[in-house]
C-alpha cells in the first residue's frame, strides 16, 4: 500500500489525480485531498436537479462530475476525502475491505462510527461519509467523503437541485448529516484530524512515509 496526499485544493486537479491513480498507475494507493468549495456530481446526474446552480456561481462553488456513480456531495475545506485504489482481483473492492478499514480507523479515534447499507458511514444515526465506486477492466476505486468541518449550512443550500428536471438521472438520497468534530476532542480541526487518521493508516499499512502529489 502506497498513501499519498494531494498538494492541491482544486477539485479539477483531485479529480484528475483521482483518474491518473486508477488508469495510469498500479497497486494499492490509498489517496487523501481536500477542495475548495465545489458540488461534485455522479456521473449519471444531471446538475440541476441535484444543485442549486444558482447559488453556486454567486459563491464560487464549483460543479463537476466525477468518475463513479452515486449521489452528489459538498465538498469544503472542512471536508476530507478519501479514495482507495487496487488492480482488479477475484473479488469486487465493495466486498473487501476498503469501507470497514475507514470505520475501524474512526472508531480508534473514539468515534461510534457504523457503515450503512448504501455503503455510507453514520455516527449517532447521522450521515458522516458518502461513498462510490468505479471499475474499469484493470483497476478498482472506492471513494468516500469525511465530514470533519463542513459548513452544513452551505451544504445544504448548495444541493436543492429541482427534482423536476431529474427525468430518467439518478436521483441523490437525502440524510441527515454531522460533522466528526462534534465526537471529537474539543479543539480537533481538518488539520489534526488529517494527521490522526494518517498516523492510524501508517500503523495499520506498516509503512513509513507518506507521498505528495504530485511531487
């Protein structure tokens, strides 16, 4: 296993990386970013429906369409991204590790965390992390979302999309949501919760540096 953390905010340049990992790269990655303030959509959603487009132009949130299906998600700089890459093997990525991994790593941290059937992870029956896949004929990503800081306000005026112009898209699944900090220490922020969650990865992976990227 190979962790690597993106120097960028940019979420063009995450999700680019993101493909870079899957289709130009091999085995496993374990892949950390935070964005600037964007939507980011499943690829089989239409904008509209899912985002007020509106409001994001007039505060400089971005909207972008990532590789793996699923619902849409805000992502700010309190929010901390995962994504876990592997060459295809026997077995599917969603049937192996990758979604229990990150709830033991939130439950040593002291977090009552549980994975739920859409593959999401919940504390105190309240939506913390959403997840995707996507899988190509060599390669395998499973990606999620951590809120740690978030402001939940802008989250939820940036997803009120209008429904009725959806048609045939797949429509993203409403949850109540809270950020990790509210389980957390007093004085933990994005930064230092980063650090505890490498720290508990470089444990778990054995291993003894992490990489930037790019270089």
């Amino acid at each position: 296993m190979e962790i690597v953390v993106s120097s960028s905010t940019s979420p063009l340049f995450n999700l680019a990386a993101e493909q870079t990992l899957l289709t130009e790269r091999k085995g496993e990655i374990l892949f950390f970013y935070i964005n600037a303030p964007s939507v980011i959509l499943g690829r089989n959603q239409q904008p509209e429906a899912e985002a007020d487009l509106a409001f994001c132009r007039d505060n400089d949130i971005a909207v972008l369409k990532r590789l793996s299906g699923g619902g849409a998600v805000y992502h700010d700089p309190g929010n901390l991204n995962y994504a876990f890459f592997r060459d295809r093997g026997a077995m599917s990525i969603l049937d192996e590790p990758p979604l229990q991994q990150m709830v033991d790593a939130l439950r040593s941290l002291g977090i009552d965390a549980r994975a739920g059937e859409r593959k999401e992870i919940f504390v105190g029956g309240r939506k913390v992390s959403g997840t995707a896949a996507h899988v190509t004929k060599t390669r395998e990503l499973f990606h999620g979302t951590l809120l740690v800081e978030s402001d939940l306000g802008m989250l939820q005026r940036a997803l009120q999309g209008d429904p009725s112009r959806r048609g045939k898209c797949v429509a993203s699944v409403p949850a109540s949501v809270a950020n990790l900090i509210e389980f957390l220490p007093e004085g933990t922020d994005v930064r230092s919760f980063t650090g505890m969650l490498l720290s508990y990865f470089l444990d778990f992976y054995d291993i003894d540096s992490i990489r930037k990227f790019p270089e």
